[in-house]
C-alpha cells in the first residue's frame, strides 16, 4: 500500500472535513483553455497519466493506527463530460459537490470548449487563467485581452511567477499559485 502521512496543514483541512463532510469550501475549479481540435482520446491517456504520477490527486484519506494517511488509489476515474452548452447551475452544482475523503479521488474532470461558449457567461463571471500554455503561441495575457475586448471584466491570471506592475494591464489581476489567501478570497 503507497501512503504518505498527512502534513499538519493538510490535517487541518481533513479536520474541517470532519466537521463539515458535505462541505465545498475548499473545492477548486480550475479551467484549462485549449486551442484547436482536441483528441479526447489523448486528452483522456494525457489527463490518466497526470492524475496517476500525482500522489495527492490520486488518493484517498485513510485514519491508520490512528492518523490520518494518503493512501493511493487501485483505480482513476474516467473523464466525465457536462453537457455542451454547459447550464450554470448545473457547472456550479458540480464544482460545489462535497467530496468524500474516505471513499473517493481527490479530483474530478469535466472538459467544456470555454472559448466557444462565452455568450452564456455573464460578463462579471470570474476568470482565473493560467499564464502559459505548453505547446502554444497563446499565453495567459493575450486570452485575457480577448476577453478583456469581449466585455469580461473580473479576470485574473494565475501564474508561478511575479510581475512588474508595468506588465499587467489595468483589467487584469495577477494571483500568485503559492498565494492560498489570495486564492481563497476569490473563491468565496
């Protein structure tokens, strides 16, 4: 059995669970903007193969001898699909479904063409974006300038690195991936 002991941190969220196991606060929905046809097969292997070298997305939490462990799971989910065009209510009843620490993975994918569909989205959505983009042109400023052009004005960029204030344009906020506060404001 693969297990790794909870972190005092990561206890400290497990104990919240305890408390409030049909609680959503902490679930993170993180969109991935892709470009040009997409291969759902590769897509699938590719998001497989992610999910089963990450040893924190690919477990469940198990109490034993009487703490709390990572303990890997036999299988990965299949990628599941919300309808397209994606209701709402129906994308925030999914993002807000608890999770069961015990008896499940500590993820879930659903893919949606996000570009295709920005009609249905009301322009004070928030968009958090990614920076880059392996294997594309495209980075995270230029799609905030598209969305930014489009009328959308709540947009955040989500990136491992810094910038200088002179970078960033005025309709855009950066959020640092190592800055949980600023993260955790922004989901509530």
């Amino acid at each position: 059995m693969y297990k790794i002991k909870l972190s005092p941190y990561a206890k400290i969220f497990y104990t919240e669970w305890l408390i409030d196991p049909y609680g959503s606060r902490y679930n993170l929905s993180i969109d991935q903007i892709l470009h040009g046809s997409l291969d759902v097969d590769r897509l699938r292997d590719a998001l497989k193969r992610y999910v089963s070298e990450s040893v924190l997305l690919n477990s469940h939490v198990q109490d034993i001898d009487g703490e709390p462990y990572f303990v890997k799971n036999d299988s990965i989910n299949k990628l599941e699909y919300l309808d397209n065009p994606v209701n709402p209510s129906e994308l925030s009843t999914y993002v807000s479904h608890s999770f069961d620490l015990h008896n499940e993975p500590l993820y879930r994918f659903k893919p949606e063409s996000f570009l295709n569909n920005l009609s249905k989205y009301d322009k004070d959505t928030i968009i958090l974006i990614d920076h880059e983009f392996k294997g594309s042109k495209l980075n995270g400023f230029d799609v905030a300038k598209q969305l930014h052009e489009q009328g959308f004005t709540r947009l955040y960029l989500f990136s491992g690195r810094d910038f200088e204030k002179d970078m960033i344009p005025d309709y855009l906020s950066v959020i640092l991936k190592t800055d949980i506060d600023a993260l955790s404001k922004l989901a509530e």
